[in-house]
C-alpha cells in the first residue's frame, strides 16, 4: 500500500506542475485554445489510462449499445462542444453501480448501474452528469485542488481501502490515478452539484422526461436499502444518492414540461442482453436477490428465452434455501422446454441430483450435458463426477 501511495503522489506531482487556479470556464472555442500544460498532461495521462482499461479484457462488447450509448451522448451534448471534444462511451463489465468520466471525453459505464434503469431519459440524467464533469473541466479543477489541500489524503484512503475488496479487485486494479478518483470517491460536493445541475439542463434541452431523473436514483437508493447492500464506489453510496435526489428534486420543483420523452421501449430493446449478462455478473458477485430481479426484468422483454430460466435455476440451486432445489429443476426444465439444445440446463439438473442421491438422474443429465458440449470448459470436472457415480 505504502508503494502505491507513493507511485500516485509522484505522478500528482508530475502531472500538476503547472498553475494552481481552481475556477476555470467550461470548455469553447476560446478556452480550449488555451489548456494549460498541468491540463494538457492529464489529456495524456487519460489516454494512457484508457489504453490500459481497453486491453483489460472487461470492456463489454456490443456494437449496436455501444453507438446508441454515443448516439445519445452527442444528442445531450452542446453542438459548439462537439467541435472539440469527441465523446466516447463504453461500457465496463461490471455488477456495481458506477459511471466515470476522463477529462478528454471517455465515459465509462458499469453494466450494473445500465441494467437498472428503466428508459432512456434516465440514461440521459447519467450521461449528462457526466457530460458535465468532462465540459466543465472538474478533472483538472479537482487535481489542482488536491494539489493544494491535504484532504487529498483522505481521498487516497477511500480508494486504497477499496483495493482489499477481492470482488472489485479486477476493475480497481487496471484504474489510474484520474479512473480512480472519478470513480470510486467522485468529485466535492459543489462539482457533483454542479453536474446535477448541468447535467439536468441538457437532459432537459435534449427534450427528455425531467421527472425520471431523481426516479433512477430513488430506486438505486431503495435496492440497496432492501437488500443491506454496501456499494463500493461513488453512485453506490447512499449519502451521494441522497444529494442528488435533492438536488433534481429541487429543480423539478421549479418546472413544467408536459412535452417530454421517455423512449422507454428503445432502451430496453437496445440494453435487453446486458441486463442478463448484468444479471449473470450478480450470480457470480453472490448477490442473488439482484441476479433473480435481473433475470426477471430481461424476461419481461423476452420472455421465452432458455438462458434467462437457467439463471434462475442457477439463482435458486446456488443460494441452496428450503424449496430451492424444486424451484430450480422447474427453471431448468422451463429452459430445455425452450432450448432441447441448450447444455448448460442438463448441467444443472446433473448437480442437484447429483446432490440429492439420485444416480441415475445425475447421470443422465451429465452425459446429455457432454452429448451437448462434448468441449465444455468443465469437462473433467464433469466426468469425475460421471466416475463418482459409477463407483457408487
């Protein structure tokens, strides 16, 4: 630890050699020309950054997501900003609530925070804030900042605490200083407010439903309430929802727009597989409450599909509970009723009556599932238990 304090510190020192000044302009035509060299090397620094998240292995891939994610972007984004920045957005595998943004326009999105909204207004509020964060130069205002106060510290500590957390060791590890503090501790209070408050605007311009944008973080707030679950990073943690409730709220309070959109179809069929792929990231974090309302919600826009009843055969034969077991073979003989071609249901029968003592069961499902796969990653794993059974 003491290691990576030091490599930060010096690299704040590398990159902030320049002025201290903390209030600077949005970004145009005018400032632009005009970045000084501490702000120019962050640009740098953030590259550097991206190139290592992109070989990471965790960005998760989708074309088609992916250009409506930027279709959007661009649509909330001022047209004279457009001429100097060229936003990026991409989308991190990863369950946790969590969206950062790098000062050169590269917006990062956790699967987890995407799979939970409902329609593309409150897609918008999320870009938005983080629109904000990018034209409004808080990367550099924040650095500078930090280089003048030793609260600095303090953010070190939030961030270093969280690298003990084997659940989120992956993403943390491959984040840079700046990935680092625009992710997991976020900015002060006044440039979050000023993100809401920006943000909201072009949201608002953009032509979207204001009312939904305090509604995704009131149901963030309420999932992690009922489920006692503690987020690690910035839109996880309950003190931060909170403000930006009130903060939305209170513009809302000051507005009539009765000609808004939702576009609540579109975004579902566009971010339809993440929520399940979302949803399979929960069953492997062991959040299973979240995985099973993951699972639901996909099958609700596509209710016939074989791999959303064998998660939740998986959800109920994983978390093991009194009459998990039966509620499981029922999803997986909902998912080959679909899928006869589907191995991984047969697997999952294979287990539980592997379990329950039942051999000639366990076995058939077992070699239906090799029959199916015959190259299945798990294949010995598999036959050992093929072997078991036969010496029993």
């Amino acid at each position: 630890m003491v290691n990576v304090l030091i490599k930060i510190a010096l690299l704040l020192l590398l990159i902030l050699s320049g002025c201290a000044t903390t209030s600077l302009p949005p970004i145009t035509s005018s400032t632009f020309a005009t970045l000084e060299e501490d702000e120019k090397g962050l640009w740098r620094r953030s590259e550097e950054e991206q190139r290592i998240i992109n070989r990471s292995g965790l960005i998760y891939k989708d074309e088609e997501l992916e250009n409506y994610l930027n279709e959007i972007a661009r649509k909330l984004t001022p047209p004279e900003v457009l001429n100097y920045i060229q936003f990026k957005v991409k989308v991190i595998k990863n369950p946790y609530l969590n969206a950062f943004s790098y000062p050169n326009g590269v917006i990062y999105v956790h699967t987890g925070i995407l799979a939970r909204m409902d329609n593309e207004a409150q897609l918008a509020t999320l870009l938005g804030h983080e629109i904000t964060h990018i034209t409004h130069r808080h990367a550099v205002r924040t650095f500078r900042d930090i280089k003048n106060k030793t609260a600095f510290l303090a953010t070190l500590q939030v961030s270093l605490a969280v690298f003990k957390d084997d659940i989120i060791r992956e993403i943390v590890n491959i984040l840079g200083v700046i990935g680092t503090i625009a992710a997991v501790s976020g900015y002060s209070k006044k440039l979050e407010t000023e993100a809401d408050i920006e943000g909201f605007k072009l949201m608002l311009n953009a032509g979207y439903d204001p009312y939904e944008a305090p509604k995704l973080f009131e149901y963030l707030k309420k999932e992690l309430e009922d489920e006692q679950i503690k987020e690690p990073f910035f839109f996880g943690t309950h003190p931060r929802l909170q403000e930006r409730i009130q903060n939305y709220n209170s513009f809302l309070a000051q507005l009539q727009y009765p000609n808004v959109t939702k576009n609540t179809e579109v975004f579902l069929q566009k971010t339809k597989n993440v929520i399940l792929d979302n949803a399979f990231l929960d069953l492997k974090a062991g959040r299973f409450n979240m995985a099973k309302r993951g699972a639901e919600k996909y099958l609700s826009i596509k209710p016939d599909d074989a791999r959303a009843y064998y998660l939740l055969g998986e959800i109920h034969r994983q978390k093991g509970e009194k009459d998990d077991s039966e509620k499981a073979k029922e999803n997986y003989e909902k998912a080959i009723s679909l899928d006869p071609s589907f191995p991984d249901s047969y697997k999952g029968l294979g287990m539980i009556y592997y379990k329950q003592g039942e051999k000639a069961l366990a076995k058939k499902y077992f070699e239906l599932y090799l029959s199916l796969y015959p190259k299945a990653p798990d294949k010995a794993y598999i036959e050992e238990y093929l072997k078991t059974l036969q010496e029993r």
